[in-house]
C-alpha cells in the first residue's frame, strides 16, 4: 500500500470555541497536485500551521509520507512558501538563497540559483540587491526561488502566485507541472480557480473547518452540474 505523502485525520482546532478545522480528513497522494480552495477564513492556513506544527491540533492526526507532524524529522522531505512572505530585509537576495540552502542541507549553487530566477523571470542582478529594496512580486519570487532550489519532494505553499504578475504566474505554473512530471508532490492553497483547473489532478473544497469536496476539477463540475469551477465553487460553498 503506497503510503501518502500528507494524511489528515479527523484534525481538529477551535479558537475562541469556534471551529476552525472541524474532523478534516484527506489523504494526498505522492507525485499528485492537489489545491486546498475556500474563502478567506475557511481553515487553509490553520490546516498548513499544524501540518508544520506551527500550532497544536485539538484533535486527529496528521503525518508526512507516515511520520507524525510533530517530529521534525517529518518535515525533512518538505518544502514551503508562507502566504505572506516577507524574507529579512538586511539580507542581499543571494544571502537569503544561501542560507536557505544552508537550511534545506544543500550546497548553493550559483548557476542553478541564477537559471531558477531566470524561470520566474527575476533578473540574476537581484541577488546584489538588498531584500529591503525588492518590489511585493520580487520578494514573492525570490522566496519560490528558495523553495524549487531546496529539491524536496513535497511543496507546500499557501497562494503562491500572491504578488506575481500574469508572466511570472505563467512561468511558475510551468514549474511546478515539470515538479509534478518529476513525482514530486505539490499541495497548494489558491483564490485562482482557472490555475486550480488548468494544474491540479484534484482538488479539496474547505468551508468553515469542513471538507465540502475532494475530485477531480471535471468531478466537481459534474457534482455542482456547473460550467465552470467559479459557478461549481459558489454553489457548493453557498
């Protein structure tokens, strides 16, 4: 039995006694690309901080290709870019890419760093540039760029394409379809549901703590008898 690169278990997590996360259950497959969707404040950033055990879940159980969240061993296959990612601003863009490297247990490798900018359309002149310096898109690539360098198997990010222009969506989106063409996995959280069609091979519908759907992009369709992901999206969340 191939053991899933992210399990959730009946995860739990209130805040102020309301639910959050309410027996969230789901099972991502290794090499697949699944997008977590909802409205803001549906759970998705609370169900990736206890994923990263950033915060404690009030219930259930949540592994990485089968070790529980809570031993930092789990997390040495994964890779992740926070929903707002604001790098140290008295760092120049090749530090930051150093010390991730560092981080990540790899060598930095100026040419591939230099090749992995030119894939998202930064120029390679921004690693001399202090990080205090970079625009919202720029900050945004440079933290993907960190991310595609550390060549985990699992990625994990929260509304990647953030701050990105239509070019630079583009190119990340050809990215991350050679990453899964690769067997990596990608798990990611977005308010773009034409890029959750056009990549994912299924996609998970949270709202309010709760699994409302986990298919395919033509299942959710069918399951909503929409004509699109918008319409399919609206009425099942209505």
């Amino acid at each position: 039995m191939t053991i899933a690169a992210l399990q959730f278990d009946n995860v739990g997590k209130a805040y102020a006694g309301a639910g959050a996360l309410v027996q969230f259950s789901l099972a991502v497959t290794p090499g697949e690309c699944l997008a977590l969707v909802g409205a803001n404040g549906a759970g998705k950033t609370t169900l990736i901080k206890c994923l990263l055990d950033f915060c404690e879940p009030d219930s259930g159980v949540i592994s990485i290709f089968g070790i529980t969240h809570r031993d930092t061993a789990s997390r040495a296959r994964l890779a992740y870019l926070p929903e707002r990612f604001n790098p140290p601003f008295y760092l120049s863009g090749r530090e930051f890419l150093q010390f991730m490297a560092k981080m990540h247990g790899r060598p930095y490798d100026e040419v591939l760093a230099t090749a992995t900018l030119h894939e998202l359309d930064l120029a390679p002149a921004a690693l001399d540039k202090p990080v205090r310096a970079y625009s919202k898109g720029m900050n945004q690539k440079l933290g993907l760029a960190a991310c595609l360098l550390s060549g985990k198997d699992i990625y994990v990010l929260d509304e990647p394409t953030s701050g990105l222009d239509p070019r630079a969506r583009v190119l990340l989106k050809r990215k991350l379809k050679t990453l899964r063409a690769e067997g990596r996995t990608i798990f990611f959280t977005s308010h773009t549901l034409a890029d959750v069609e056009e990549m994912c091979d299924r996609v998970a519908v949270i709202d309010a703590g709760t699994l409302k759907f986990i298919g395919t992009p033509a299942e959710l369709l069918h399951s909503q008898h929409a004509t699109d992901i918008e319409q399919a999206f609206m009425a099942l969340v209505a």
